[in-house]
C-alpha cells in the first residue's frame, strides 16, 4: 500500500549548524544538493561539573568498601559472630539528634 504525499515543497530546508557551542538555523539549497559546514566545538566543564566528576570517582571507590563491608557483616551473622552494641548504638542515635538540633 503505498500514499501519494502532496503539498511538501523541497526547495528550501532550514538546517541547523553549530557555531561557537551555539546551535542557529540557516537558510539552505535545496534538500538534495544541502552542504554543510562545521566549526569546531569545545566543551568546558563548570567547577561543578568538575566537582561532581570527583564526587562520582570517590563514590565508586567508597561502593567497593561498601561492598566488602557489607560482606564481611553478612559473614559474622551467618556464623553467629557479629554483635550489636545497643549502648554504642544509643549513643550515635543522641549524637545524630543533638547536630540536627542545632
């Protein structure tokens, strides 16, 4: 099946370019003999982009620890071994709670 598409005019196309990291459109030939023209672009990260990238680094190294962490705590209770410090656990509880106080 196959529909006959009338009404489409092919002898102006906007196309966009890229000049200085901004996007325009200009005016182009027709859509079969279209030239194009690049300008270099560059990209430039902002502080906080950058910090972001060093937060995202640290990240996956402290996901590692975790998992090993959470592996050797995971170990101790199958075998029995891991205790839990209600006292140790109060105190850090107070301690939270005081710092969101202020």
């Amino acid at each position: 099946m196959t529909d006959k598409i009338t009404g489409v005019s092919r002898q102006v196309t906007q196309q966009p370019t890229r000049t200085g990291g901004r996007e325009s459109v200009s005016q182009g030939a027709s859509a079969g003999n279209a030239t194009h023209s690049r300008a270099s672009d560059s990209v430039s990260l902002t502080r906080s982009a950058e910090q972001m990238q060093r937060l995202l680094v640290t990240a996956e190294g402290n996901e590692a620890a975790e998992t090993s962490r959470v592996e050797q705590i995971r170990l101790a209770l199958e075998s029995g071994d891991y205790r839990i410090d209600a006292q140790d656990i109060a105190e850090r509880l107070l301690s939270l709670d005081r710092q969101m106080g202020d």
